[in-house]
C-alpha cells in the first residue's frame, strides 16, 4: 500500500475540474465536478441530522440503483431550509451535468456546502457549467479539491495504489471540513473514487466501516451539518477480480478507504477553523468499543478542555470532568489519565509532575491524551483540536 | 409573593459569614459558612457526573437522616480527584465547624468549587474556621455569596417572602455559576434556606421540581461539573402549618422555590464567563416535554449559534442545525423559526425579512428565539449566553 498524487483522479478513469461561478465573495473556486469515464458502483453515508440539504435527500433518490457516474458540489451556499425552490435548483444542477455529459440525471450526485438558509444562485452554477465540463482532466482534482472549500484554508487530497491480486488498485479523495463538525454515522464533504472493481454491497459495506472509524471520531465544534456526506465511485477499470464481501481481498480494500479516510480527517483536524493544535484523545481498557468512543467523544468535544488547549494549560481535570460525564461505564477511582507518556491521574488521586514538564507537553503542536479506564479490553481513538479566541472571531461573522 | 433582600440569612434562625482564608491568589473571600440556629430538615440534588468532588460523596451521605445544620464552603479549589487524602479534607472541613458550632458532624455540608485535582489547603481553611464562627451574622449572605464565587462577576442572591396559610414564610439563598455549567438532574452551587415548616420527603420533592425547571434549563459551554449541587435547609421557625406533598400549601411553596432559583439562574447567565448576551430559547408544540427540553438545550449548547449571537449576526440556520441534531422527534417542514417576533423560518423554506431588522434584534443585549416543532403541545425554555473571545481568553488560562 502506498501513497501516490493525483487525490480523487489518480484511480483509472476519472476526471475533475473546479472554478469560480459567481457565489463566492472571495472569488475563490466555488464549484467542482467529478466524473468517471464509465457508470461507477456508488455508495454513500450521510449526514444523521433530521434537518437536511436537499442535495443530502436527491443523493439517497440517484443512489437507490446504486450506480453513479458524476458528483457536482458547489461551495458558499448549503441550500439547506431552502424550501421547494431548494430542491428545485439541486435537481437543475443534476440536470445540467446530465445534459452535457450526456449521461442518466440519476447518475449525477449533487452536494452543497456554505450558508444556510439562503437562496442557491442556480443560474451562475448554469451558467458555468459548459466551462466546468470542458475543463475536465486526469489532473482536475487539485481544482475540484479547491472547488468545495469553505473556511478551509488547504485543500485537502488523499490517494492510495494497492494489489488485488495481481492488478494495481488505486483509491482516491477529495474532503472539505473546517466547522459545523461533528459527524455522526456520516460525515463532512467526502469525494472518494476507485478503479477497483467491486460489487455494490461490498463498496457500500466498506464505506461504512471506514467512515465510522475515520470521519465519525472526529470532532471540531460539536455542531453536526446539515449536508454531510461521504460519496464513493468504483469504476472497475482496473480489472481485478471483483471484490465481494468477506473476503481477503475486501478486508484489503477496506483497510485501503480507512487509509486514504484516516489521511483526510486528520488534515481536516489540522485544518479546523482557528486551530493551532492537533489532539488525539486515546481511550483504553473500555468495557466495550461504544464506551471507548463515547469517552474519547466526549473529552474531544469538552470546550473547556479545548480552551485549556489553546492556552497551553495542562488542565487535566476538565478531562476527568468531561470523561465524567460520558455516556458510558466508568470508575473514577480506576481511570488514569497520561497527557503524552506522562501519567498524572492515578486510582482518583493526581501523580505530582513538575509544572514545566506538563507545561511543555500542552506547549507542543502534537498532543496525545491517553485515559485507560482500567475496565475492558476495547479501545477507541477520537481527533480535535484546541478551541481559539479565533474559532469564535471567524464563526461570530460567517456571513459577513 | 414579593422579594425580599439579605439572600440565604433572610428566613429566620439563619445566619451566615464569609472570609478570605488563603485559597485564592485573587486574595478574594473563599470560604463561606451557613448556619441554621437549629437542625432543620435538609435536601439536597447532585451533579450526575461519574467523576464526583469528595463533597459530593460526603454530602449524600450526611443527607441519609434528612437533616442539616450548617453548610461549609470554599472556592479556588474544587477538592476533586484529589485521592483519599481529599476525603479526608472534606471530612476535616466537616469535623472543625462542627466542634466550632458544637453541633454533629454530620448535620455539617461540605462544599469545594474551583480547580480539579489540586491538593485542598485544608490547614487554611482550620485555621480560619474560629473567626469564620465568629463573624456569623443576620446579614452575613452578602459575604457568603462571595465566598463561593469563582470566576463569577457578581453575587447571585434571591429570596422571597410569601404566606403559608396565615403564617409569613421565607425563602432565600446564595449561588455561583460562570464555567462548567450544564447541568444535568442538578446544578452548580446553590445553597437555599428557608423558615418554613415542611416534611422532609416535600422539602425534597420540591427541590427537585424546582431544580428541574430551573438550573437544568441553563447552559454556559456544555461542560458538566464534578461539584455540582443545590442544598436547602428548612428550620420551620416560621411556624406555619407543617407543609405536605400534594397540598395547595406545597404548591405554593415549590412556585416559591422554583421562582427563588429561576431567578439566580438567570443571574448565572447574565454573569456567565466572557457572556455580552442574555438569551431565552423557547421551544413550543412539541411532541413530548422530553423533546421540547432536548431542542430547547440542543439549540442553547450549539457553539455555532453561540459565536453568532456573539457577532450579532442572525445566522439561524444554525438554529435549525442544531435543533434537528437534537434527540427528539421533529420534522423540518412543520418547523419555524422566530427571532425575537420575526418569523424567518416556516415550513422548511425561508420567509424573506431585510437584513436591517434581523441585524437590531441580535444586536440586542437581550434575545429570544422561539422555535415552533408543530407536532404536538409540550412547550420547554432553554437560557444561554453567547460564546466570545473572552471566554475563550478566560479558560485558556484558567489555572495560570
């Protein structure tokens, strides 16, 4: 398994292109297209929130097939409690890539992310969409990664090349993160192609698995979007024998989407709006795999422990506060808490650790807090970041 | 009913004093003492945090005979994961205001607020205890509220007078809120006296009632205490007819309470950490009491919607956001969104209002939002602040 260029078009047999249309303040990019030579298997995992785009309802519509054969996602504007007119404009976006490209409309997945509650300018996206098509390239997704930024200050890439067999298998993806995360069951904006041939059951099998333990331990702000998700296409131009479930060969493939899911969550962390630190909270010896999340969950989401971050003040009791207050089995009197390899929490009472020491651990850019709650033998893993005086500048004028 | 001033020492036989014995840098009051002239009955509702303060567990149990005399607290120190040697602490703290007041050790209540995991100077809180006794006064509440501030502005005190039959009863009491604030089934610190008579298994049940539709509606960052608590103290020197459970008498007492600390909530909020913003979230026609809470709160802990009120910019788009992240029935095509009297949300589309207008109303000091469910007829109000830079400045160097 190794990690090649080329994010979303290194796999056989897909091209993609980004520009700006019009919705963007900043001029920057604001639309993407992503499209395979050939219908594609396709699998996708959405956002849990009740309240949801119009994009995230007509994607789960095309999808029912289980085939696609092109993504178009515009960035500014999350067409989201839009109304009928909302739906409208996602179904004219489908519409006009279906038209250009001369393929089924139930073959187009749409995504939008940005603003809520605003009208979508539809026209700019038709506008632009004969431009968009005719830009399309083997080296396109740099600017289709450019093309679904928000607040993201990087664009955020990932690709793998692997054996199936005896064939060469690639896998790649474009995401966008920044706000507004913390996904549950799905994720943010997540693009994903593949020339391995596999069959629909078994791509969306391993989508799953991978999104759970990738994009659903992340946490920036504890806010779960309304157009969340995570979309893969399998063009099956790499020829390997088809991957069904259960096999050498799924587990393989499976571990491959995590990698390349894993690379792209952990850049959407570092990338988090106003972050200065990447954190991971490790939970050990959990009574059973959802303790274990429930507790790394709740200590990534602690705004006080992410203050206590971004201050560098090695604060640990807000850790135990927030491991407190988990939904999940815990014995305080056997929890113990390591920040980096130092131990500081032993059987309720603190381990004394010289002031500088613990200082100079929550002065790094890297931080791993461990807590082994001393119970079970499973273990779980969530990604944050610390809470800045800048996450609230950026987020208090979004729109302005 | 009408409010009264002197807080916690206004119902008779109570008195109460608070000092600076050494604890806080600040060199502010960190010790405060309450002292009934007799036992009295005595309930009290804690935090469900797993990880709980030493006080905590000590209080539960000197609460098992349902009888108080006096309550000891400190702040700048929240005796918690402090090992065995912090029940020791706790109990100390007991022990000398019971041989000071020749009362029981276990008719004493013991509270600690403050940073977690720091060893408590327990020396300076004994050798402070004399003059602690000794400074005990009718008009001592106003130096008991600052005795348990921490990083709170300003004192939280409420009472009120109100008859009981033909008897002139009172309730008062004293609180801190400010960090860590979301309570769940109990609150923060809030000690309440009152001269009424009452059984025990009703002074209980209205401390829970009052609690509930009170300190459980407040929310500040999410963050649950490990030292949360509400204790009230009944001496029955107002000699009104004893009160009982599900008598016009109990009503009038529970109203009274739960009016005594609906208004030091709402002091909380006002004086919340970094807080420009004082905001209600009324939730109505939902399914069950549940839902309505669940929204209520999902919608009042939202960092999003937090940084917005905090940039007056009416983004309520994250409103609709976080209530369909809520646990609760909803369904997005009935719901509508008002901020302050403006309808900007009905049936899943927005209604167009001029940005001028929605701008004032979130410019305001004072907010609210009302979000109709349209499903049913429970109805539920969350209180919060905004989320500002300063609160973020004032927890990144909290300890420091």
């Amino acid at each position: 398994m190794k990690a090649i260029h080329g994010g979303v078009t290194a796999p056989i047999g897909f091209r993609a292109n980004g520009l700006f249309c019009g919705i963007k303040k900043s001029k920057r990019r604001d639309l993407a297209l992503i499209v395979s030579e050939r219908p594609c298997h396709a699998a996708g995992v959405f956002t849990t929130n009740k309240v949801q785009a119009s994009c995230v309802v007509i994607n789960k519509e095309h999808l029912r097939d289980h085939r696609a054969q092109a993504i178009i996602a515009n960035s500014g504007n999350a067409n989201c409690m839009t109304g009928r007119g909302g739906f409208e404009n996602s179904r004219a976006m489908a519409a006009v890539i279906s038209r250009a490209l001369k393929i089924r409309k139930k073959d187009v997945l749409v995504a939008s992310t940005g603003v809520i509650g605003k009208p979508l300018p539809i026209k700019k996206i038709i506008a632009a969409a004969p431009e968009l098509v005719r830009g399309l390239s083997r080296k396109g997704s740099e600017l289709a990664a450019a093309g679904i930024l928000t607040t993201d200050r990087v664009n955020k890439e990932a690709a793998l090349e692997f054996m199936i067999g005896k064939r060469r298998v690639r896998i790649g993806a474009i995401a966008k993160g920044a706000g507004m995360i913390h996904p549950q069951m799905a994720t943010m904006l997540c693009f994903a192609s593949t020339d391995a041939a596999i069959t629909p059951a078994a791509l969306r099998d391993a989508l799953a698995r991978a999104a759970g333990k990738t994009f659903n331990t992340i946490t920036i702000d504890g806010d779960m979007s309304t157009n969340d998700m995570a979309l893969v296409l399998a063009s099956g131009m790499a020829q390997n024998k088809r991957i069904v479930e259960g096999t050498k060969d799924f587990r393989i493939f499976s571990r491959a989407l995590e990698t390349v899911f894993l690379t792209l969550a952990k850049q959407m962390i570092r990338d988090a709006e106003g972050a200065t630190k990447f954190v991971e909270v490790c939970v050990r010896h959990a009574q059973t795999k959802e303790d274990a999340l429930a507790v790394a969950r709740s200590i990534a989401c602690s705004s006080l422990f992410k203050c206590a971050l971004f201050g560098s003040d090695p604060n640990w009791g807000r850790i135990a506060a927030a491991a407190g207050y988990a939904d999940a089995h815990m014995d305080p009197r056997r929890m113990q808490i390591y920040l980096g390899r130092e131990l500081v929490l032993r059987r309720g009472g603190r381990v004394k650790k010289k002031a500088v020491i613990l200082n100079r651990i929550f002065a790094q850019k890297n931080i791993r807090i461990t807590v082994d709650l001393g119970l079970g033998k499973y273990a779980a893993t969530a990604y944050t970041c610390d809470f800045s005086t800048n996450y609230v500048r950026i987020n208090s004028a979004y729109r302005t």
